[in-house]
C-alpha cells in the first residue's frame, strides 16, 4: 500500500521532461502513429456528457503536439498540465477542462476500459462525491465545477497507479477503524460548517445536511478497502483542504 502511494508522490515532484524529451528526439513528430485514427470524426463524451469532436486531421495532430497523452510513464495530469498544457491551445479554465478530459479519455485506453471499468467508476464517484460536499459548503463557485470535468483524470491517473501493483487493492488487515476516522471527519465539517452557516435557516439547513450526509453514506459503502481509502483521503487533502 504504501508504495504505491510513495510512487505517486514521486512522480508529482519530478521535472515532467519524458514527454517533451520524445518530442524533442523525433524533431516534432510522434513515432506512435498507431495511435493515429482512421475515422473522419473522433467524438469524445466527458463523465458530464458533453461532447468534444475531433475532425482526423485535428486529432492526429493533436498526438504529433502531445505526446505526453501518450506516454510509456503516465504523470500526474495537474504535472502534465503545468509542463505543456497551459498554453494558448489550453491556457484558460475551459480549456484546462479540456486537456484534462483528453488526458483521461487517453489514459483509459491504456489502463483498459472495460478492464478497470468497476474501479474507474468508483473512484469517480467519490471524488465527485467530495466535490460535491464542499460545492454545498461553500454554496458553490467555479472551481467546483471546473473539478467536476477534471476529476475523470484523477481518478484514471490513481487506475494506473494500481495497475502498476494490484496487489495493492487487497487488504492486508482490517481498514474498519481507519475508514470509520475518515468518515466521522467529513460528518464533522458539515456539522461545524452549518453551525457558522447562516444564510440558510429552518428546514432549508436541515435538507441540506441531508444531502451533504446522504453524499458521506454513499462514500462511506463505496470504500471498501485500503486503497478506495487513501485515494479518497488523497483527493481531498490535495484539492479541498485550503478550501
């Protein structure tokens, strides 16, 4: 367990160079045309049901100019972005969300579609889940829905991480006391943030610490052993803690 977390903590504080050093040894142009389509359109449907359509030369281009989507040594998509994504072509919020969403579609090939269909949705829906509960706190904002279209690639970058060692979604002791922590602590926020809440009042508050809670129970069943629980805990101290 604890290694794979190790290599996940080593790959954000590398120089993100193996994508650009291709790049630079193939004088601009990826090696990888396998990866090239044939179709005359290449449609890609986000978690959130929007659409981004390719035509085949924009698409294979877009693999000639980023090769990093499909690297042997996937990085962390918050490391890929800040090295080549934040840029005129993906410079601003929406087109983060987008560089994010081609990062995930990318990756799930590689990590296996089907393959890892259980967990992807899992983890999605946890992470959201968080998201969600600290959306309500703070009564919403952008961040929360930009995170909403860039929270598939977390959640593919952790599936590659587990498949560098399945063993790793197999408990060796009894997480029951580390999870019931977790949960309590999320409980606690909502508790401690509706008690300064006060734009809302009576039976409102009341239903939206419904909702809020009824978000933790659903997370609190789909964390089932340790590695469900660390990516969790990793998500949140990682995107909502200085919230």
């Amino acid at each position: 367990m604890k290694k794979v977390f190790l290599i996940l903590f080593s790959i954000e504080s590398l120089i993100c160079c193996t994508s650009k050093n291709v790049e630079e040894d193939t004088s601009g142009k990826n090696p990888d045309s396998r990866f090239y389509t044939k179709l005359d359109t290449v449609a890609i449907t986000t978690e959130n049901d929007d659409t981004i359509k390719y035509s085949k030369k924009k698409f294979n281009e877009l693999i000639d100019k980023h090769p990093e989507f499909i690297s042997d040594l996937p990085e962390n998509p918050d490391r890929l972005y800040f090295c080549f994504g934040n840029n005129a072509e993906f410079g601003s919020e929406a087109g983060q969300d987008q560089y994010y969403t081609l990062y995930a579609y990318f990756l799930k090939q590689r990590n296996g579609i089907e393959k890892y269909a259980a967990k992807r949705k899992k983890l999605t829906t946890i992470f959201s889940n968080i998201n969600s509960i600290f959306g309500y706190v703070a009564y919403g904002g952008t961040y929360f829905g930009h995170q909403g279209y860039r929270i598939p690639a977390y959640a593919e970058y952790l599936v590659y991480v587990l498949s560098l060692d399945k063993e790793n979604d197999t408990d060796q002791y009894d997480i029951s006391k580390q999870k019931k922590l977790y949960i309590r602590a999320l409980r606690q926020i909502i508790e401690d943030e509706s008690a300064i809440d006060f734009e809302s009042l009576g039976q409102n508050k009341i239903d939206r610490m419904k909702k809020m809670n009824a978000l933790v129970d659903e997370i609190d069943h789909l964390i089932t052993n340790s590695y469900d629980l660390r990516c969790a805990q990793y998500f949140h101290y990682q995107y909502y803690s200085r919230l």
